[in-house]
C-alpha cells in the first residue's frame, strides 16, 4: 500500500485530501492545539484526543476547543513549530476513516506534500526537515518524501491537474490570478502562461476570515459578555449559532453583516493592486475556505470569468495530492 497526502496547515483549519487504496478522502480539523491538563478526575478523563511531543502533552483539533488555554495559531513559528504534530493527527484521522490500524499506517510508504504562506516560502526547507521524521506519544513518523510548495500553488494545482494528476491540456498556458482565503492570510499568486509570477503574487496578513471572526467577537462581547478565543469564534461561525445558558442563539443576521462588510473591503483592496492583471487574466479564481464568504469580489467580474474549484477550502490540498499524483 503506497498513501499519498495532500495537507494544507492552515492558521484556521488544518485540510487534508489523501488517495488510499484507489478512494480519495476529504478530512478537515480546526487547526486547534492547547496544552494537556491533568484536573483533579485523573485517569477518569479521556486520553484519546491527548498526544505527547517535544516533552510536552496536547490537545489537538476539536477538543481543544474546549480549553481555557488555547494556543494562538496566527503566526508562522506556530506551523513551523507544530506542523509535525497537526501532521501525526492527520494520520490519525486517516486511519480512522479508512478503518486501518494507525501502526499499519504509519508502516506503510507515505508520501506528502503540503504548503507554507507565500510570504514565508524562503523557510521552506525548514518546514521539510521538520516532517522528514519525529516522535508522537511513542510512535515514530516518517514519510518516504516531503514536499513543501506556495499556499495558493495548490489550487493552481488543482485547477490545471486532473484527479489523476494528468495535465488538463486546455488549462495549461493561462494567465491566472489565484486570490486563496484563508483564515489569517489572503495569498494572491499571479500566474503568466501557466507559471507563477513573483511581480504579480503577494501576500495580505491578517486579511483572511479572521476579520468576519474579529466582527462577530465584537458582537459577542457586547450583546452576551461572551469573551471567546478566535479559534472558537470561528467555529462559531461555521455554526452560526451559540448556546447561552442552554439556549440557542441565532447569529445569521451579525454573521451576514460581517460577511457583506469583509467582502466589499477585500472586493476593493483587491481591485486596488491587481486590477491592470486582472483585466489582462483569462480566469480569476477564487478558493480557500473564505470564498464562501465573497460574493462582492465574485459578482464584480463576469461569471464566466470567475472560476471557484469544487469544496474551495480543500483546493489546496486536492492540488498538492495531484501534485504527488503527477510526479511533477
């Protein structure tokens, strides 16, 4: 059995697209981590959301949602830092999903390819070493070959590749603008007869989701005195309700404002520095789990010049399983 994984750690969510045994999975987790505590129940707690690594005990994707002490994840030293670990709980979830024994997973020849925000890219090959092999709760993990490639190459990926990972010939030699929203970043990859251009991609900060999340936290802390990290926030968000009390909270009407407000100002910021390349562009493509969040941005240009890939927040992901489908 040969696995090949396609990651991307994102600062909001952690994706993951993964060939195994011929079927193709989609799984996702909040990119979620909080240190592990005892409490005063001792082993009458559950360990099985609970990993060791680098001395230390966490708690890793949902259930950390829970902790007081939640990590902030919007800072490119926490990826590097923790990138191992989100990884080995991918492999978790792959087991899981696939019905395997983890020790036979983690046996078996795998085969990865994940992304790092386009402003960091130079730090790549630290990224790699990282993944290459390491310890979690006692098991060593280890991939036959780590690919690192640009957030947003991703969905360049999967745009132009097949799910086999043939060339699409029609989508090869376009001139592309790839706008891919993630939760604290907006990576923006200009691409010039089908190969990225370093004079027309860069990278907004702090410009993702998580100005919809810092809205609805505002709305939170002044209509229920909620004071809640943004991870949860977020996944407030995707819910678009909260409990109070044991009663349910509608927030579909903050969460449309906020919605509306971020899509009218990304709209502008990127008409302001992209629009003499988007008007010369074959497709602007719109991905990453925000592009359920712009319908601005999509009705600002013709429809048929708008291209958003099927499951937008996995595009990076499915690319980079194309990537290591092609051999590229």
């Amino acid at each position: 059995m040969d696995i090949r994984i396609g990651l991307d750690t994102g600062f909001g969510d952690v994706k993951v697209v993964v060939n195994l045994n011929g079927t193709t999975r989609e799984l996702k987790y909040p990119t979620a981590i909080a240190y592990a505590k005892k409490g005063i129940i001792g082993d009458l707690g559950d360990r099985q959301e609970e990993y060791d690594f680098s001395g230390q005990t966490f708690v890793v994707g949902a259930a950390a949602l829970q902790s007081q002490d939640l990590f902030s994840t919007r800072d490119i030293e926490f990826l590097l830092t923790y990138s191992p670990l989100l990884a080995y709980k991918a492999l978790v979830d792959i087991a899981q999903a696939g019905s395997l024994p983890l020790a036979d997973l983690l046996s078996t020849k795998k085969q990865l390819c994940l992304g790092v925000p386009l402003a960091h890219y130079t730090r790549k090959e630290e990224l790699k070493n990282r993944l290459a092999a390491y310890s979690v709760s006692g098991d060593t993990v280890q991939f036959d070959s780590v690919e690192v490639r640009a957030q947003s190459q991703g969905i360049l990926f999967d745009y132009m590749l097949n799910k086999d990972g043939k060339s699409v010939s029609d989508r090869m030699n376009q001139n592309l603008l790839i706008i891919d929203i993630g939760f604290n970043t907006v990576d923006v990859l200009g691409v010039i007869n089908g190969r990225p251009s370093k004079e027309w991609s860069g990278m907004l900060e702090s410009s993702g989701i998580c100005k919809v999340c810092e809205e609805l936290k505002n709305h939170l802390q002044t209509e229920f005195s909620f004071n809640l990290f943004e991870q949860v926030v977020k996944d407030v968000l995707e819910r678009g309700q909260i409990s109070l009390y044991g009663v349910t909270k509608d927030l579909s009407s903050p969460i449309r404002i906020a919605k509306e407000v971020y899509s009218n100002w990304l709209s502008r910021e990127i008409n302001s520095r992209w629009n003499n390349f988007i008007k010369r562009a074959d497709k602007l493509i719109i991905a990453g789990g925000g592009a359920y969040f712009v319908d601005d941005l999509k009705q600002r240009y013709p429809k048929e010049f708008v291209f958003v890939p099927d499951n937008p927040e996995y595009s990076n992901a499915r690319g980079f399983l194309k990537f290591g489908l092609a051999g590229l």
